[in-house]
C-alpha cells in the first residue's frame, strides 16, 4: 500500500477566520456585528480562537477515527481497504495543511514525514498480526514508541516549550494504545471493549485539539483578536461536536455491519446507544429531563429509520427503503420543530431541516455507495458526514450560549493544559454550573446502554 500523495491544500487560515457553514439556523453570537469587546469574545461560541479549536478537533478526532476503520478493514481483507486507507491520507493532507499554515512549510513537511511514519507504524502492526509475525509486531510497537519521543520534541519546538515533550509523549501513549487495544481487541472478537476503545480513541484527541490549539493562541495571540480557545462556551461547542460527529462515525460504521452480516454489528450498534445516551445527558443537562427524555425518543426513532433501510436494502425491499426514507422525511420536520422551540427560535425550523437533510443524505449516500461497490463515493461522504455534524455542533451551542449567557460569563480560560496531547486535566476550573452538570449526566449515562438493537440478516 502506498501511503504517499498529493497534497490537497486547504489552507488554515480561511478557517480561523470564517465560522463553520451555518446550517443549523442564524448565528446568535457577536461575530454578526463585526465590532467585539472582551466581554462578548469570551461568551462566543465562534471566535478566532475557538475556530482553530474546531478545525484541529475535527482532522485530529477524523484520524483516530479513520485509523480504526482503515485497520479493521486491512485485517478483514476487505473490498473498501484501499479507499479507506486513502480517506486517512487526505485527513493527513488537512492536518499537514493546518499546521503549515502556522508555522510554515518546513514545519508542515517534518510534520507530514512523522505523521505519515506513525501510519504506516500502525500499518505494519496490522501486517504482522494478519501473518500471526510476534516479532513483526513488536517491531511495529517499537517504532511507534520512538515516533512518539521524536513527535512530542517535535511539538515541544514547534510551541516554544508551551507543550512539554515528557506529557506530550504520555498523551501520544495513549493514543497508541487506543488504537492498538482496539484492534486487538476486534481480532479477538472483543467487540464490546474493541468499541469501548474505539469511543475513547475519538474523544481522546479532542483533548489533543484543546491543549494544541491553547499553545498556538499563546503563542501567536496577536493573530487571534484576543480570543481563547478554553473557555466554557468553547467547551461547550466542543463537547457537542464531539458527540455529534461520533454519532455520525458509528452509525456509518453500524449501517456497514449490518448490511455485511459482521459479528460486531452488535458492538457498534451498542457504542451507537452508548453515543445516544450521552447525547440525550447534554440536552437534558440543559433543558431538563422531560426535553431530553423528548430528545432522546426522536434520536432513537431516526436511527432506527436508518436500521429500517438497511434491512430493507439487505432484503432487496425497494418499498421498504422508501418507506424508511420517508420517515427520515417525517422525523427531521418534527426534530427540527423540536430544536426550534427549545431554543426560543434561536434555531429556525426550515434551516435545521435542511441541515438535517444533509445528514440524511449523507449517511445514506455513504450506505448506497458502500452497497454498490462505490467505495471512493463511500469515502467522499463519509468524511462529509463526519465535518458536517461540526457545523452542527457550532449552532447548536451558540443558540445555547445565547439563550444563557449568564451561564458562560465565566470567560477566563483555565490555565494551559499540563497533560500536553492527553487530555483536560484543569479544563472544569471556574466552570459555571452547565459543565458540571453535563459531567455529572454523562458519568452516569456511561453505565447505561439502551436496549434497542436491531440484529440485520442479509
């Protein structure tokens, strides 16, 4: 397999500046006015700062992401491995793009020779494990160790020692053993630990985002209008696009097993629960629990829609798709009156919609072509669905914000994250009551798993 290719340049800068495509409604944050004081800055949601936020979260979460679906599909053999493979190497593109457009091309070269090496670490892993090779693997494990001292010296450098290389190598610890755990664990048929690490793997590199982005802000403040990327309301737009974009990753993931008759159906089908849980804990953390108990019923009903269309596909049931479509039709007008009236109109109705036909389309796109063999279609829209519940996030939590600003006035950002590439070891510090909650909520939804499983048969 050949991990090189061309760069596809989206430069960084455009996406510091310009917020996420609008398309859960109107904006209700301060950039409408073009003129900010300190005070509206930090109770944004969408600012200079959060936006880069955003952008890393979203390469640096795709690639745990992508990684897990490109090693599972090279140790099946599968049809798709090729494709998948190169969705992780265009994600490798927008990283390296994102980093060049910080500090330079130079830096973006050294970046992209690392991160590429570290794949193709990873790549050899899952070669040897295929050839029942201990020595191979332990190779591998050996040379991802030293890619991970070589890349927290790297990162250190590149931040002028904001990021200290000792924590910057423990997080990048992490990230390989959530990778490797949950490969193995999927050899193994461990299904329900593979995606108990599959689930932290994603989460853990939005604490990546956050400690990178903190260092590039401090570093660079002046090209960042005094605005921070840790602050509660940036928080919260994170936790969202955290949960939104892991809801669309399983669900592909799930409607692919289904429809393949795979023995982890269950297990993603289970994680995807999992998701819906946390979900329903944040809404409800909110606005109470009758309109999470709301948000949860209709969030159950579109997945179970989406189960609908599988089964219908794998039956060859052509009315039975359509049927299922059509109450994907139904279920985005009622959602999006949902929204609509839990944020006091802050969300319109007719652009959710929209915004949720996107979605719909998305997954069923990334489904239909995965059907006929498509795979570079499969691909193109996976990542679409994945950056586009980014967008999601983003609306969502300034609706929120601008509903309750009383709640994010607490602006002052914590102090720099000292688990480096890990994680948010002081992000709850002088936290207002929201994020408390929503910690509290998701603890304990992390014990409870829906019982609404659908079991596929071709």
């Amino acid at each position: 397999m050949n991990w090189k290719r061309t760069l596809v340049a989206v430069p960084l800068s455009a996406a510091l500046l310009v917020p996420a495509t609008s398309v859960f409604g109107h904006d209700h944050d301060s950039s409408d006015n073009g003129d900010y004081d300190d005070h509206e800055y930090e109770v944004s949601v969408s600012t200079p700062a959060s936006d880069l936020r955003a952008t890393l979260d979203l390469y640096l979460s795709e690639h745990a992401f992508l990684a897990v679906v490109a090693m599972q599909k090279g140790i099946d053999g599968a049809d798709d491995f090729e494709e998948a493979a190169g969705a992780l190497n265009r994600n490798t593109d927008d990283l390296t793009a994102a980093i060049t457009s910080v500090y330079g091309e130079d830096a973006g070269d050294m970046f992209r020779d690392m991160w590429e090496d570290h794949i193709g670490f990873f790549v050899d892993y899952v070669m040897a494990t295929a050839e029942e090779d201990e020595e191979g693997r332990e190779a591998a494990l050996a040379e991802l160790d030293d890619y991970r001292a070589d890349f927290s010296q790297f990162l250190e450098s590149a931040t002028d020692e904001r990021l200290e290389a000792g924590a910057l190598a423990e997080g990048l610890q992490m990230h390989v053993d959530q990778l490797i755990w949950a490969f193995d664990q999927y050899n193994d048929g461990e299904f329900d630990s593979a995606y108990d690490n599959v689930r932290e793997g994603i989460h853990h590199m939005f604490g990546v985002g956050k400690g990178l982005s903190t260092a590039i802000v401090d570093q660079f403040s002046e090209d960042f209008d005094g605005s921070h990327p840790d602050t509660p309301a940036a928080d919260l737009r994170a936790d969202l696009n955290h949960l939104f974009s892991e809801h669309a990753a399983l669900a592909i993931v799930a409607m692919q097993k289904g429809i393949d008759g795979a023995e982890d159906f269950e297990a993603t089908a289970g994680a995807l629960n999992e998701n819906t849980e946390d979900l329903t804990a944040a809404v409800a953390s909110v606005y109470g629990e009758e309109a999470g108990d709301a948000f949860r019923d209709q969030w159950n009903d579109h997945i179970d829609f989406f189960v609908d269309y599988v089964m219908a596909t794998a039956e060859e049931n052509e009315a039975g798709q359509q049927e299922a479509l059509d109450n994907l039709d139904g279920y985005r007008v009622t959602f999006a009156e949902f929204l609509e009236g839990a944020t006091e109109e802050r969300l319109d109705a007719g652009q959710l919609a929209d915004g949720l036909q996107m979605h719909v389309d998305q997954l069923i796109g990334a489904f239909d072509s995965y059907v006929d063999e498509d795979y570079a279609t499969t691909y193109e829209n996976v990542r679409e669905a994945y950056a586009h519940m980014f967008g999601v996030g983003e609306n969502l939590s300034g609706a929120i914000v601008d509903q309750h600003p009383e709640d994010f006035e607490s602006g002052m950002p914590s102090e720099m994250p000292k688990t480096g590439m890990g994680g948010m070891s002081d992000a709850n510090q002088g936290a207002p009551w929201y994020l408390y909650t929503m910690v509290t909520f998701l603890l304990a939804a992390s014990i409870v798993m829906v019982a609404r499983k659908k079991t596929v048969n071709q």
